[in-house]
C-alpha cells in the first residue's frame, strides 16, 4: 500500500474529493506505486550524522589526495561518500576540464553514492537539460530529502543561475510559512566549480502525469483542485510584480502522488516587471500573443499560459499546438478569430503574420492542415459543457493583456468558487453563434470569400537561450494530435523538480540590473563559509548598478 500523507486541513469538500480521485487515479498505477515505496524507503534510510571535523574526517575516511586538500575548507563534515562509490580523483595537473570533474560540456561528472560538499549523498540523477543536472540526495545534516540543482560550468549558465537564485531567495522571503504552491528553496552553494541550487523533493511534472494516464485528461474537480494553487502562486507573483515567464505542465511538479498538492518550479527565466530579462520567452504552446507578436508583455503572459494549461489538463493534448510561430498564431486564431486591430498595429512582427491590409497570412502545416480563423469555438475545442469552466478559460485566453482576467479576479471567478455572480452574464458557448470568448469580436470569415494562395513559411528563426544569459535552447515541434497518440514534443523524462525540459522557452536575456537587488542573507553554505552564490548575485547586480 502507498503511504498517505496528514492532509491539509484547510482543504474544502471539493479539494478532498478532488484528494479522492488523486488516489483512485494512483491505485491504476502500478510505477505510481513503486516510485512512492522507493521515496519511503529512502526517507527511512536518510538520517541525520553528527558534524565531525575534517582532521577527523580524513582519520575515519578513505579520502582521496585530492579530497584531503580540498576538505580543509570545510568547517562541517557530514559525509564523505559510500565505499563502493567509484569516485573520481582529481588532478591539478590534468589537461582536461577542471581537474577531470567536468565532461566537455562542462556538467559535473556525477558518481552515485559520492558526496557533494561533504554533506550530500547523491542517490540518483533526476534528469539532464541545457542548464546542467538534477539529482536526488539525502541531507546527512538533516536527514531530509533534497532536490540539487548542478549548473553547467559556464559563464553563460553561472549568470543565469544567479538569477534564479535571487528569485527564490525573495519567494523564501515573501512565502514563510508556504502558503503559495511554489517550491521550496533549502540553499545555494558551490562545490568544485559548479553553482547548486538545493530544494525540497517533489514527484512528477503534469505533464508526465498526463502521460502516465494516455493523455485522457482529469475531471473539472481535479483541475480546480490544480488551478487553485496555481493561482495562489500566480496571486503572490503579481503582488511582488514577478513574472514567470515559463508556466507549462512540466514546470507544476506534483508533491505527492496520492494527493493533489503541486507546487510551481523553475524560475530560471523569471523576471521582475520592471527588469525585463529577455526579449522573447515562455514555450511555445503556451507563449502568449502579445510575445509572439513582439509587443510590449508583462504579468499577463503567465494567465495566458495558465488557460493553455487548464485547457491540457482537461483534453490531455495542447490547446494551440503550433510547429511553429505561424501556425501557433493559426492555433489562437482557428479558436478566437484574428487579433483586434490596435493589437496588430502594436506588433513589431506583424509582417509574418498578416498581410498589407491586416488579414492573416495563411499558414499550412506539415501535414498540409490549413487552419481558418473563427473556424470552431472553444466549446468544441474542448469538448466540455462545463460553462463555468469554460469562461474561466475564455478569460485568461483573451487577446488583449490589458482585457485578460487577473489572478486575483480569477480567485473569485465562479469556477473556482462555485457561486455565480449575478452582476455578471454568463456567456454563452453556443457551437451555432460562435461565441466561445468575452475577446473575440471578429466573426468568422464567410465561405464565400475566395480562398488565398498559400504563401511559402518564412524560414525558422532561431533564438538565444532563455534559460542561460545566451547559448542555444531547443524549441519544440508539435504535431497536431490525434486520437491515441501524443503531440509530438521535446520534454524531458524527469520526475523531480527545477529540471527545465526541451520543451522550453527561447529567449535573449538583456541587462538584469535594477532596482530590486537581493536580501541581506545570514544563512552560510555548506562549508560553513557565507552563501557564495548570494554574494556572487549581489556583487553582480552592483556593478551592473
């Protein structure tokens, strides 16, 4: 049997129902099974050591020459690794990358069983993307759980890094008591040349646990239970004037697989509103339209992406599966009709989307699909007759940032409450009228118009890294789905936490200086020396200052 955790008792009827269905959904899966006995059993195994010293280290250890010149700097000995661990010794002398530490693309050489600051036993590794590696260690300080975050040694990569950093040193600050569904942030530090960012342990992303169920999708109960804390996330971020920039299924990891609780990951391509980091951001099947466009964005983007996943969460596929930038434009529209006119004026990419007069240039798919602006409504798209939900959605998929419902609003929307608001009409999602969004306005094109010519696709653009300061991030291509099968996405097969997927957001980071700066902290690293990756993110920002 799979070990169930206290529930909050905070929860309402609806969220423990929804706790309900989370088990019965668990009890079909035999790997859901296996995958908690095995946390269970680490967390028995993972128990706090007394500190010992590193003269006292280097008696009771087999350490290496290396590690005995390098444990002098550490104050606080927790663990020096397993015996059968095949550790690798490092050379001063060594032609190859730091001390034969690194492979050539500069991620750390990980050894299972090995330690990370001699406190950290590495247990397994948790997945591998453009940033460097996750792996899945046991605290010997505390005896917990963590998650460590290991950046790639580059500059690129590093500066990043900093970034995150920063932003979840403010989210510790903001959310003490953990009240906002965001990931807990343990402490950074450095070991052998790699920045570590080290968090709690979390279970699958959505987006496996849609796949782990064949892309079904869950009952509105469930995605409530869901789009509640996404919100209480989204509720904090806007406060604080932070922006995602990066909300997708595989960055809302589940805490547990028997309950509904999640949290938000991977704010490595967050950014204050005021200190914009990048020009071109978020993945692209939930990249809003005012990013695609190349206008002016800011905290909307990430409502926008919220409805994006709220629609996946109940079809199991995409909502606007785009291959590219035009058809993803063709997606919105397909469901929404064209942009209003004074959005397309503001756009500084419009020539690749529409023509001279404004109309939408017409895009054809790899499998020759066309798709026609207004051509179905929201209601078909999603097959629902939740019409709750469906305003809930039509709201954060509005075209207009400014017109698109906040997470506040959303908190007393009627989905999320159950009680309607009479001072507000109910729209209707009638497949006969077309209206499936208080945005659209624009009717559907009558068939009588004669068809377009199909112009030839611009060439793909490429775009710089979003997760690093630059360097290449994979932009994913998706088929249309169909039935029985899933859309073709680059994602990544981890089931921790802070791993940003191939499916990831593009992006060019500009000048990060501002005014927010990085709190005063006391905390020290793992070497008892002060938190050098703080100190590096503060002096980074001051001289950009």
């Amino acid at each position: 049997m799979l070990k169930s955790r206290n529930l909050d008792p905070n929860l309402d009827r609806d969220d423990m129902l929804a706790d309900e269905e989370m088990k019965k959904l668990a009890s079909k899966r035999k790997d859901f099974e296996h995958a908690a006995r095995d946390v269970d059993e680490l967390r028995k195994r993972a128990t706090a050591k007394e500190r010992v010293s590193p003269s006292d280290a280097m008696r009771m250890a087999n350490l290496n020459i290396f590690e005995r010149g390098e444990i002098i700097d550490y104050k606080e000995v927790y663990f020096c690794g397993t015996k059968n661990a095949k550790k690798h010794v490092g050379d001063l002398n060594a032609q190859t990358a730091n001390f034969g530490y690194d492979d050539e693309r500069g991620d750390y050489n990980i050894v299972l069983g090995d330690h990370l600051a001699y406190r950290y036993e590495v247990v397994d590794v948790l997945g591998k993307g453009s940033f460097g590696q996750v792996v899945r260690c046991i605290d010997h300080k505390t005896g917990g759980l963590e998650a460590i975050k290991i950046i790639r040694n580059k500059k690129r990569f590093h500066q990043q890094a900093l970034v995150e950093v920063n932003i979840l040193q403010k989210l510790r600050e903001w959310d003490p008591d953990n009240k906002h569904s965001m990931i807990n942030f343990t402490q950074s530090f450095y070991f052998r040349g790699h920045l570590c960012i080290s968090t709690e342990l979390l279970g699958m992303n959505l987006y496996e646990f849609i796949k782990a169920h064949e892309f079904k999708g869950f009952s509105v109960r469930l995605i409530r239970r869901f789009c509640k804390q996404m919100l209480a996330s989204l509720v904090l971020l806007k406060a604080q004037k932070v922006i995602h920039c990066d909300l997708k299924p595989e960055n809302i990891l589940l805490a547990h697989p028997l309950h509904s609780e999640i949290k938000v990951i991977d704010f490595g391509s967050s950014c204050f509103e005021t200190e914009k980091v990048y020009t071109y951001i978020q993945s692209r099947f939930y990249r809003s339209p005012e990013v695609i466009l190349g206008m002016s964005y800011g905290l909307p983007i990430d409502m926008w992406s919220l409805g994006c996943i709220l629609a996946e969460l109940l079809t199991g596929y995409p909502i606007f599966p785009g291959e590219n930038e035009q058809e993803q434009l063709a997606c919105i529209m397909e469901i929404f009709g064209p942009p209003e006119k004074h959005l397309i004026e503001k756009s500084s990419r419009k020539k690749l989307f529409f023509d001279s007069l404004g109309k939408p240039r017409v895009t054809v798919s790899s499998k020759g699909r066309r798709r026609r602006p207004s051509s179905k409504t929201l209601q078909q798209a999603l097959k629902c007759d939740d019409e709750a939900f469906l305003d809930f959605v039509a709201r954060c998929l509005r075209w207009d940032p400014e017109r698109r419902m906040k997470p506040d609003e959303a908190m007393q929307h009627e989905f999320i409450t159950g009680v309607r608001k009479t001072s507000q009409p109910r729209r209707t999602f009638n497949g006969s009228t077309g209206v499936s969004s208080p945005a659209k306005r624009v009717p559907a094109a009558p068939t009588s118009q004669p068809r377009v010519r199909p112009l030839p696709e611009p060439p793909a653009t490429s775009f710089r890294n979003a997760t690093a300061a630059s360097g290449q991030r994979e932009v994913a291509t998706s088929n249309s789905p169909s039935k029985g099968s899933a859309p073709q996405r680059r994602h990544s097969n981890v089931q921790g936490n802070l791993v940003g997927t191939k499916r990831a957001a593009n992006g060019a980071p500009l000048n990060t200086a501002g005014g927010s700066g990085l709190p005063r902290v006391a905390q020290r690293s793992v070497s008892g020396k002060p938190d050098l990756a703080s100190a590096a993110a503060i002096a980074s920002l001051k001289s950009r200052s």
